[in-house]
C-alpha cells in the first residue's frame, strides 16, 4: 500500500496558491499606459468607494488597474476614474497640482516619499491621505494597497518630501479616532466581535476665513502639547492668541476661523464630545 504525506498533499495546494499571486516585478513590464475609464462625479464620496474596493489588491510594477496596480498607477487609476487627468508617474505628479503643507492635508490629497535606502530628495513613492494620519497606496513591502499611518510610522514620517491637492476643494472631511475605521487586516479580525471596529465619523470642516470660532479654553503660558496633538489628530485647525493681564501671559486656545456662526455651531457637539466639553462659540474681530 502506498504510503501518503501530508507533504504530498499541501505541495500541489502551495503551488496553485503561489501561481495565484502575479509577479510584482515582471520580467517584461507593460509600460503601456491604459487610461481609466471615467466612471465616476470628481467628489469624495466616489474616491471614498473606491479606495475601499481597491483595498488588497497586488502590486505590480507599470501597472495602472484596473487589478493591479504600482504606487503612482494606483493614484493615477482614482483620480482618472473621475476624470481628473494627472501625470502617470510619482515624480511627475509631485510637480502638479496644489502644493500643501502637511498640516493642511485633507481627504484625497497625494502624499510623496523619497523611500531609497539613502534619500536625496527625489520622489519615489506616492500615497493618497486619508484622515488622521492615514493614507492608502501600492505598497512595495506588503505587495499590495495597504493602509499606512504617518502619525506610527516614522518611516513614511521622515521620507515624506510633498504634498499635493488634485482633488476640488472639499465640503466636508472624513477623519478618524483612534480605531483603525478602513479595513485593515487587524480591523477585519475585529469586526466579527465589534461591528463598530469599520465605522468611519465625519466631521463637516469649513476651510474659509472668518470671525467665529469654537474656544476650547484660556490657559497661562501655553497649552499642554497633548491637547494640540488631540485636536490636530481629530482633523481641526486651531489658532492661538496671545495676550499678557498684570504681567502673565495668558493664551486663548481657538478652533477654526468659521465664516459664519452656523458653520461653528455645527461643529460644537462634536468638539465638545472629543476635545474639551467646556468648549464655546467666540467671535473675534
């Protein structure tokens, strides 16, 4: 009687599994460039989709989509579904658009990296941000669309070099709290036990100038660094204002400007809720 292994068996299973899976780098790479069939309205709630189908798929090197994608033909592929042309490849895309500081990041803009072992400066890496830290791309490690975070990551933190807005410029923002809301391999482990692991909460942000404000508090000297870091990761602008009352420096610590007092008040709840509960409406002229 022939004697069967366990080894036997798996080998055949772990080669159609393997051959499953397509090269990241080819051989022969299709630098043909095939542009995305336009299938969406250019708003966020649309790259939003997309960004969430697109999740885990494989990294393959001068692949555009719509299956498989590297870094800046991943970002290329949104943005043309929209049709929203950018440039095809990472270091062309950094030189167009908007330019943005890091503070100023919302949902959609791109996010370059210089990632060579030793970095000079040029761009090699693109991802498009997310919200509170977060961003997706093709990542070359993981060889498929991941969810990295630069606020846990110094790795991406350093190697950031530009950040640029494509996007028309949003009505509202998705931001994030300290659970992982996208479907990140941790998240769906999650879910089964706690559905509201995948939830993801908006925040309505004003990007205008104005004279309301929601006051978080007056402080002497100056806030606690934790408190500024708390309303930065929940997506907010503040502003300081500086001021000495016999001899001591007293700082009045603000969100927004709003242009007007509705767009404040909207966000009150919130920011009672996740900042400070003793918050206010204030209007500075």
């Amino acid at each position: 009687m022939r004697k069967i292994t366990y080894l036997s068996l798996a080998l055949p299973l772990l080669l159609v599994l393997s051959a499953c899976k397509p090269d990241p780098h080819p051989k022969n790479p299709n630098y043909a460039i095939k542009k995305p069939l336009v299938k969406y309205e250019p708003n966020k709630k649309n790259l939003d989709r997309m960004v969430k189908e697109l999740q885990g798929r494989p990294y393959v090197w001068a692949e555009e989509g719509p299956n498989q994608f590297d870094c800046s033909g991943f970002t290329y592929y949104l943005y043309g579904s929209m049709g929203i042309e950018i440039p095809r490849v990472a270091r062309e895309q950094a030189k167009k658009g908007d330019e943005i500081k890091m503070h100023e990041l919302v949902y959609g803009d791109l996010i370059f990296f210089d990632t060579d072992k030793n970095p000079k400066g040029k761009i090699t890496h693109v991802g498009m941000y997310l919200g509170n830290g977060w961003f997706t791309h093709a990542s070359t490690t993981e060889l498929e669309i991941v969810y990295s975070n630069l606020n846990t990551s110094p790795y991406y933190k350093k190697r950031l070099r530009i950040c640029r807005r494509y996007l028309p410029e949003p009505k509202a923002r998705i931001v994030m709290d300290d659970v992982k809301p996208w479907k990140t391999k941790e998240a769906v482990k999650a879910k089964v036990s706690s559905p509201s692991a995948v939830t993801v909460p908006k925040v309505t942000q004003k990007h205008v100038l104005g004279n309301f404000y929601v006051q978080v508090g007056s402080f002497s000297g100056k806030p606690q660094d934790a408190l500024l870091k708390k309303i930065t990761r929940a997506g907010y602008h503040y502003k300081l204002i500086e001021f000495r009352i016999n001899g001591k420096q007293i700082s009045k610590l603000l969100i927004g400007p709003y242009r007007k007092r509705s767009d404040a008040v909207e966000l009150l709840a919130n920011i009672k809720d996740q900042i400070q509960k003793d918050a206010f409406i204030a209007e500075i002229r």
